[in-house]
C-alpha cells in the first residue's frame, strides 16, 4: 500500500513538472532575445562606450587641474666654475697676482622640497572643439547600430521560430498517418490469418511506415537542430529544453488573405540613417584635418611653494617662498611640410566615397524592398495553390478509403492517397511558412519590423 502511494506521489510530480513547463510564444522569444543575444550585448557594450568616449572629449574642454610636490636631499651639492670676479673687484694694490683665474661656488642646501598645483585651460581650440561634434556622431551611430542590431535579432528569431513550429506540425501529420497505419496493419494481419491479405501486401505496408518513420526522424532532427539554434540566438542556456508554442494554421491564414499595406521611405530606414550619419562623420573629419592648420591658444595658471635648508626644514637657514605664474601659451602652425594639406585632400576623397557609398545603399534598399514585395505576392499566390490542393487531396483520400474498405481499390491506392495527403498538408503549411518569411523580409524592408509581436 505504501508503494503504491509513493508511486502516485511520484507521477504526480512528474505531470506537475511537464505541465509547469513555460510554453514560449513569439513574442516571449523575441523579447528574451532582445535581452539576452550576445550579439547584441555587444551592441549596448559598444553603445555604452561611445557615451564615455564623449564624456572623454567633452572632459577635455573643462579646466585640467594637476597637483605635484617633491623632496630632495643633496647628497653632493653642485658647484658651479666661474671667471673669479671676486680678485678683479678688489682695489689694484689688494689684488693678488696669483689667484686662479676661476673659482669654484657651491650652491644649493642640504634639504629641498616644493609642492604646488597647476591649471590649464583650452581657450582656443577648433580641432578639440570638433573633437566633441565627432563624438556625438559616433554616439549616435552607436544607437543607430544598437537598434539594426535589434531589428535583426527580431527578424531571425521569428524566422525560426516559424521554422520549428513547421516542423512540428510535419511531425504531427506524419504521426496520424503512422497511427493510421498501425490500424491497417492490425486489421491486415487478422485478415492475414483468414487468407484474405496476402502476405506480400502486408510487406508492403509495412515498408511503406519503416520509410515514413525514417522521414519522421529527420524532420525531428531538423526541428531539434533549429531548436538548438533558437536558443542560441535568444541567448538562452543549451542544456535546457525549450518549449514553442504550437503552430496556429488560422493565425497565419488570417495574416496571408491580404498583403500587407506597405510604404517605403528610405529616409526613416535605419540602415539609411546610419549611412547618413557616416556621411556627416566624413564631414567632421574633413573639418578635424582643417583645423589642424588653425592657431591654438591655452590658458595656464602655476603655484607652488619652494622650501630649503641645511637642517630638516628648521633652524636658522630654513626659507620658504612661493612662486606663482599666469600665462597665455599661442601656437600658431607655420610649415608642416605639406603633410597637412595631403591630409585635407584625403578626407576630401573620403567624403566623395561616402556619397557614393550613400548613393549605393539608397539603391540596394530599394531592390530589397521591392524583391521582398515581388517574394510576398509569390509566396501568396503559393498560398492559394496549395490550398486547393490539401482539399483535393483530402476529397481524393476519402473517397480511396472508402473504396478501400468496401473493397473496390486496392491498398496500394490507398497508400499513395495518405502519402499525397501528408505532403499536401505540409507543403500547405510550407507555404505559410515561406509566406511568413517573406512577411519579416517586407516588414524590415520598411522598417516596421517590431511590428509582428504587437
């Protein structure tokens, strides 16, 4: 008795468990994509770095204030050669005939030290001032990357999440057929027993589910390796299963009755805006090389205290006195050897690639709207055909079933209707599936791609 309540507690947990199981919808999935693509925690990395680099600039204009101090003990004090003076000052009759003609002086004390600050200040300076317009366009590209990166996260994550969700319903198809056959053959391997079947019909069955299952294999394998690649791009730990939510045939159906209404405007494109951004960027720089030709002028301010003795800062021959300075330091470039001007005539260059580079992106932007708009019809078109032919596949396997069990049609009619059953159901469903690809292509073509989880 006990056992037998120890192993209800114990199925208990198990359904507990299975059915605690967190079911992932798309929008689940690109939302713990979005917060976990290690691609795109490289983005905010890069996007937060572009913040402190204009912080760095931006830094450079404020005062920059440095302190120093230091002490000295002259172990050997300096001595200093010099005309001696000293004889030539005396009246003629003192002087001393052979006196050197140089004398030595010993300078210094025994004990020295200072300490003091100092304060520098741009007061003039275009490239430091360009400097900080150049970390702005930079940050901005960083946002502008950060959020193509998202955009493209969105579209992948949803592409495979369509995926899995196909190759579910495949393997759900191929499983009603198998049960299907399982029935047959009971039924034939009774009939069997009576000599109503022959054996080689039996056979035959038979091989025809051992091929269906190999089928079905390869589609779970397909749909565990698309899993495996879900998680990778959502960010989501390997060793877990992940559970996606079951595809839902009229969901898509409803999206595929009309196209969608879409505008293409190139400007409020992101990959547009970033080209355009690196356009200015060329731009700042080109300016960045002209300024180097321009005067500079700093704002300087010293103070320090100076202290000296023979004994450790005391006695009679400690002296302490401060020194102060203010100063105007100008630079004005006269001659670089040309080097500046080369440097000019490069970001002029640089500016005429990136119009181009403009121009070429303009166009590319346009063709991949309009071939994902030709894809979309296609796909819808597609949609309509196969259709048709999941109805008609479905009329023509009841009718040979029917024929079958009343014994008009042989079996093999019958296994080649349940086979073009199955592949219609899942070209049908491929069909949706392509056309939902092609709906993320045209959503991020025009650039409402985070539209698909609202």
């Amino acid at each position: 008795m006990k056992k037998t309540g120890l192993i209800i507690v114990l199925l208990t947990l198990m359904s507990q468990g299975v059915s605690g199981q967190e079911i992932f919808t798309l929008k689940k999935c690109i939302d713990y994509a979005v917060e976990n693509n290690h691609t795109l925690q490289k983005s905010k990395l890069d996007r937060d770095k572009a913040v402190q680099a204009r912080r760095e600039i931006t830094g450079a204009l404020l005062p920059q204030i440095n302190g120093s101090g230091s002490i000295t003990y002259n172990i050997q004090k300096t001595t200093f050669a010099m005309p001696n003076f000293m004889n030539d000052m005396l009246p003629e009759q003192m002087r001393d005939p052979n006196a050197p003609k140089y004398m030595t002086i010993t300078m210094g004390m025994n004990y020295a030290a200072n300490i003091g600050a100092s304060l520098m200040q741009q007061v003039l300076n275009f490239s430091l001032f360009n400097a900080v317009d150049i970390s702005k366009s930079v940050q901005k590209m960083a946002d502008i990357g950060y959020e193509i990166g998202t955009d493209d996260v969105i579209a992948q994550t949803a592409t495979i999440f369509y995926n899995i969700q196909v190759l579910g319903y495949a393997l759900d198809q191929f499983d009603t057929s198998l049960n299907l056959m399982d029935k047959t053959i009971r039924m034939m391997e009774v009939n069997r027993a009576d000599d109503i079947v022959r054996q080689v019909d039996l056979d035959r069955i038979k091989v025809t589910k051992a091929n269906l299952e190999t089928q079905k294999d390869n589609i779970r394998q397909a749909r565990d390796v698309q899993k495996n690649l879900l998680k990778l791009q959502m960010g989501f730990d390997m060793n877990d299963d992940i559970e996606i939510q079951r595809i839902d045939i009229r969901t898509m159906e409803e999206i595929a009755t009309t196209l969608p209404n879409t505008q293409f405007n190139v400007s409020a494109l992101l990959p547009y805006r970033l080209i355009r951004e690196k356009t200015q960027l060329t731009t700042l720089q080109h300016r960045s090389a002209k300024y180097e030709t321009l005067p500079t002028l700093t704002f300087v301010a010293n103070y320090a205290q100076n202290f000296m003795s023979d004994e450790f800062f005391r006695g009679e021959t400690y002296h302490r006195f401060p020194v102060s300075m203010l100063s105007l330091n100008l630079k004005v470039p006269i001659f670089s050897g040309l080097s500046k001007r080369a440097k000019v005539k490069q970001a002029d260059i640089e500016i005429s690639k990136a119009s181009q580079d403009e121009l070429q992106l303009e166009q590319s932007l346009a063709m991949g709207h309009a071939n994902a708009m030709m894809q979309l019809e296609n796909s819808l078109k597609n949609i309509i055909v196969q259709r048709g032919n999941k109805q008609l596949a479905e009329d023509v396997y009841n009718v040979t079933d029917n024929n079958f069990k009343e014994g008009i049609c042989p079996l093999s009619d019958v296994l080649n209707a349940s086979s073009s059953l199955i592949q219609s159901q899942i070209s049908y469903v491929e069909a949706l599936n392509n056309y939902m690809k092609a709906y993320i292509d045209i959503k991020k073509a025009d650039g409402t791609i985070r539209d698909i989880v609202k």
